[in-house]
C-alpha cells in the first residue's frame, strides 16, 4: 500500500545564520581586508540578531515605512 508523503520544507535560519549573510552583503558593499574588522562586524550583526529576535515585533513595526507595511497587508 503506497503512501503519499508529503513535506512542507521550512527555512530554519537562526541568529547565526543570519549574522554570516549580513556580514556577506557589508563585506560585498565594503572592502575590509583587516580580520579584526570583519570579526567585529560579525558580532555586532550576530548581537543585533539576537536582540531583534528577542524584541516585540510591535515595535519594530514603527520603523517600517508605511508603504511598505501596507504592501504587507
């Protein structure tokens, strides 16, 4: 007896994989050759991460510009 299986895959990114993308896309828009640099760059994205992560989204909503919160609706 055949069974249909289906999975539903979903993104599970945490604050890590966040910093690495973020970290990324400053280091394609800057040029930063000092290690130091990007290390710090790295945790103050990661520390960002964690923080948003912990936030109430309310109040990150009112530094969303209202066009495109109403696009979201």
């Amino acid at each position: 007896m055949a069974e249909d299986i289906k999975v539903e895959r979903v993104s599970q990114r945490n604050e890590f994989d966040v910093a690495v993308d973020l970290t990324k896309l400053y280091l394609d828009e800057f040029t930063i050759s000092d290690e130091e640099e990007i290390e710090k760059q790295f945790a103050t994205f990661y520390a960002l991460a964690v923080t948003l992560k912990n936030t109430d989204t309310y109040h990150l909503q009112k530094l969303v510009p209202e066009e495109i919160l109403n696009k979201l609706k």
